[in-house]
C-alpha cells in the first residue's frame, strides 16, 4: 500500500490506538498484499471501515467521562476560544450557512452539510470506486462518512447521537448555522438537536463542519439515480457517489449506489 | 471489555480467542487459522479491533515481536470466557438442534 494511503488511512484512528498499533498493522498489511491475499483497494477500505469503528468506541468512551482532564479541557477551551475568533459565532447571534458554489449538500438525520464535489460516501459491504479515497460507515453505530483521496485529505463522520455527552452538558453551546454544537476535542463536534455526532479530520474539516445547518436540501436541482427515493438521506446502506467521482463501472458495489447527485444552489 | 463483556462481544472476539486458545499467533497467522476453521476472513483493522479491545480486557498478551510479526497469546482470564463463552454457545446450539429436530419430525 502507498505509504501516503496508509498514513492517512492511520490518520482516521485514534490518537491511542495509532500509538499502539499502527505500526502492527501496518506490518500486517503489507504481509497480506505480499501473500496476495488482500488487494489495496479492499485493505484500504477495510482500513478505513474499522477506524470508525474505533472512533465510534472512542467516541462512546468519551461520552462516559464526567470529568475532563486538565488536558482535554484546555483543549476545550483553546479550540473553543479559536472558533469563537474565527467565525463560528460562539454565543452570538446565528448566521443561515450555506452550500459553498460547486459542493453539495448532504443530508443524515436531522443534520445537513456541504461537501466538495470528489467526495464519496460508502456503505460498510462497499468497495471499488476509481481512485477516490471511501470511508465506510460504523457497523455498529450507522452513520455516514465522506471523505477525499490524496495527502492530508479530508475525512468527516455524521453518526448518530441521541444526547449531548455528559462531559459538555453544562457547557454553553457554539452556534453554527442556527444550530446549538457542543465543541469536543479532536475535531469532535455533537448536535444532539440534530440527532448527530460530527467528526472531522483534515485541512477542509473546519469549512465542511461550518456549512452544518439544518436539512434544507434543494430537492428540485438534484438528480437522483431513483427519483422515488426524494430527498436523499444517506443510510448505512446507502452509497452515494457526488460530482465527478471516477467509477469503475464493473465493480458489484454499483448496485449498492442510490443516487449520483449533482446538486447546487 | 471486561472479561465479563465477552459476553456481549462480537463472534469475532470469540474467533480470535478460539484461534489463540489453540498457541500464540501473529496477526497473519491468525487470520488464517481463522479462516480455516471458521470461514470468516479478518482484515486488519478488523483484527486488531478485536485484538485491542481483548488486550485492554486482559483476555490476550502481546509477546515480543519475531522479525516484523507481532505475536500475541491468549491469558488465562481469556481462556476462562471463551470457555464460558463457548459452553454457552454449545448449550444453546443444542437446545436449538433439538428444538429444530422437534419440528422436522
């Protein structure tokens, strides 16, 4: 596998388990493509698969820390302090968010928000798309991920989430978007009006996040590859391809693919 | 996990830990052992899942790493929950043949 591939495949795990096991199975990994057993493109999905899964479980934990370490804290407060100075309207007056020219919006419970034209979502069972970088859904948790290929490339998560982590419920929330965020530490961001945790990872995380507004989807300039599904609402099931993503065309993972979207507004 | 989690645990915990029950294995060799008598592939970030969260249970031990492999052993607290785990997968697998056979006949 590239290395580039791996160490932003690696990038997606969390921060302890990188620590821990990265070099492991990055050893692993390549024992595997030597021996033929695995290809590049299913070990970097699978790759991907399971570092939402860690990021879930890691997210879970966290929910269940009452108390912040000193550490996680200042960080709280730094990325706090560094939105509020930057846009993200902490504690002031809302600002309508909208679909930056050229990306699309996208839809998962309750939460909308843009992203650029190359990126891709994938189910948990797909593989297969060109070069474009995929990110699976959680197994275990739903949700849905997108993201791009390429060094330093842009990974963020929609999961679901039914309350505020007990670690930020005294907190006063940031507003973005009309939209009451709790700010985590590690680009993790909960909505718990919109029913969603947001977790976003690289150079573009900031801009996707700060399209996040409620659903408001422009329906009539989107085309859908199944017009009778409407308003689309990506499902762990569902696969989405956006804009000019490259397709191999003779990959089964196209029967899973619901709407080729070419959305504006 | 604790080692009472297991309980809850996905089957491929249990994969892993039936594979380890049998001597220490590296991530390759597991695999493939896993594939033999379970036909279920593990990838890697599949199995190392698993392997972490058995390793912060205490369920499974990493032994020192034999050029680039890195291989681990099960514990004894982990022998004793794929045991339970096991006995109770054997209890409910042959009350449930029986019930099936109960049906057919």
């Amino acid at each position: 596998m590239n290395s580039w591939l791996f160490r932003s495949l690696v990038a997606l795990y969390p921060k302890a388990w990188r620590e821990r096991y990265a070099d492991e199975v990055g050893d692993l990994s390549a024992e595997l493509l030597e021996a033929g057993e695995t290809t590049r493109l299913h070990l970097a999905l699978e790759l991907a698969r399971s570092s939402l899964a860690e990021r879930v479980r890691s997210l879970h934990r966290g929910r269940s820390m009452v108390v912040l370490s000193g550490s996680t804290a200042l960080v709280v407060v730094v990325v706090a302090a560094f939105l509020a100075t930057n846009g993200f309207g902490l504690g002031g007056p809302s600002s309508p968010r909208t679909t930056p020219v050229g990306w699309v919006p996208v839809a998962y419970r309750a939460a909308q928000v843009s992203v650029p034209p190359s990126a891709v979502f994938i189910s948990t069972e797909a593989a297969g798309i060109g070069s474009i970088m995929l990110v699976a859904t959680s197994e275990t948790s739903g949700g849905v991920c997108l993201g791009s290929a390429g060094p330093g490339g842009t990974h963020v998560c929609l999961l679901p989430l039914r309350q505020v982590p007990s670690a930020y419920a005294s907190e006063k929330p940031a507003i973005l978007g009309g939209v009451p965020v709790y700010l985590g530490p590690n680009g993790d961001y909960y909505v718990p009006s919109l029913g969603v945790a947001i977790m976003a990872i690289g150079p573009l995380a900031r801009r996707i996040v700060d399209t996040l507004t409620r659903i408001r989807l422009p329906t009539a300039r989107c085309m859908h590859a199944n017009p009778q599904r409407g308003l689309y609402r990506p499902s762990s099931e569902d696969l989405l391809i956006t804009g000019d993503a490259t397709v191999d065309a003779t990959h089964p993972v196209l029967d899973r693919v619901i709407a080729v979207v070419a959305c504006g507004n | 996990m604790t080692v009472e989690g297991i309980r809850g645990s996905s089957d491929r915990s249990v994969l892993v830990l039936t594979s380890l029950a049998a001597g220490p294995k590296h991530g390759y060799g597991l695999i493939k052992d896993i594939e033999g008598f379970a036909g279920v592939k593990l990838g890697p970030g599949t199995l190392y899942g698993c392997l972490a969260k058995l390793e912060q249970a205490g369920l499974v031990e990493a032994l020192p790493t034999e050029d680039r492999r890195h291989p681990y052993r099960i514990t004894a607290s982990g022998l004793q929950a794929v045991r339970e785990r096991l006995i109770e997968s054997a209890r409910i697998a042959e009350l449930g043949l029986g019930r099936v056979a109960g049906a057919m006949s």
